[in-house]
C-alpha cells in the first residue's frame, strides 16, 4: 500500500465524515434548489411548453503543445483525471447530503449514530479502490477536493475533526512532498487541469 494515497483516502473520509458543521445553510440552500426545479412555461396551439435555462457550455481550443514533454504530462493528466475528479466530485456531493440530513436530527447522540452508520459504509464501498490511487493520483485528488468543495483539505480536516488531526496529517503529507494547505488555481499553475476538466465536461475527452 502506498502511504500517500493513504493520505489521500484519509483526507477523502475525513471530508465525508465532518461534524456536520453549516448544515443549515447548506440544508437551505438544498431545499431552495428543489424549489427551482418549478419551471414557467408557454401554451403555443394547445401545446404546453415548458421554458427551460439550460447550462452554459464552455467552448475551448484544444491544448497547444510546446515540445513532447508537454504532450507526454497532458495526456498522462488526461487518465488522472478520469480516475480522480469523480472521487472529488462525489466528495462534495456527499458533504452536501450528510449535512442536510443530519440538520434534521435533533440530538448529538443521533448524530453520532448517524455518523457511524456512513462512516462504515464509505469504508465498505472506497476505501479500497482510494487506497489503490498512485503517488500522482493522491496528490491530484486533494487538489480537486480544493476545486470542488471551495476549502483546502488542511482546512477542512480542521474544521471538522480538529486541529490536532489537520497538525498531524499535514506532517505526513510534508514528508511525502506534498501540502494539504495548497489551494487549486485555475488560471496559473492548474491550468492544464483546468483545460482537461473542461474538456472532459463538454465530451471532448
């Protein structure tokens, strides 16, 4: 087992598990998403049609190469990416779900059961496919974590679990050449990631 992409996993989990800290702002924000699903609409003929926004579509250049090496980091990003960002995706999709449903419950001994309960479920269902991530793979996904939920891991271990944890894991991860506090930047040093999420968005890769 590669103990960085324990740190990965770790950090990962620790997201999912987090003490359900703006549960009510992120509850209100859920239930006001449900309310936009109304949608108006038009009678054309006897026809209803619905009037629908539909989402933006970024339209992108392909990547232009500098020299091989180049070519060679873009397309290896490329399968990175593919296996990381739906982690990081699903990361933040369940920290919406858990802090929803735990604002629901009324005490913190529900809480905590409620807490358990998902806890082995993620073990059972990613902790080995996340324990499996290469050196590269670990690093990218904390960085995802960072684009997808808007908090740096550092941050987020913190918040939920506590200084202490954030202080140790940090440590290791320093060890390993890496930094829980590093932040995603879309526009300098992530751009090629950037690109490639784009481009895997609009079905381009």
């Amino acid at each position: 087992m590669r103990r960085f992409a324990e740190i990965a996993y770790v950090v990962w989990a620790l997201l999912l598990l987090g003490n359900g800290l703006a549960a009510q702002s992120r509850a209100e924000d859920l239930t006001r998403q449900r309310r936009e699903l109304y949608t108006k609409a038009k009678v054309v003929d006897g026809d209803t049609i619905p009037h629908i926004l539909l989402g933006e579509v970024v339209v992108m250049k392909p990547w232009e190469f500098k020299n091989q090496r180049e070519y060679n980091q873009y397309h290896r990003l490329v399968r990175n990416i593919k296996v990381t960002l739906p982690y990081a995706r699903l990361a933040a999709e369940r920290l919406e779900l858990y802090n929803y449903e735990m604002s629901l419950l009324k005490t913190e001994k529900q809480r905590k059961a409620y807490l358990k309960e998902a806890e082995q479920e993620l073990f059972a269902e990613f902790e080995a496919p996340l324990r499996k991530l290469t050196f590269s793979q670990g690093r990218l996904l904390i960085k995802l974590i960072d684009r997808e939920t808007g908090a740096s891991s550092y941050r987020l271990i913190q918040d939920y679990k506590g200084g202490v944890p954030a202080f140790f894991w940090q440590g290791i991860a320093r060890i390993f050449g890496a930094n829980l506090k590093s932040e995603y930047d879309a526009e300098v040093e992530d751009k090629m990631v950037e690109h490639i999420i784009t481009m895997i968005d609009n079905g381009a890769l």
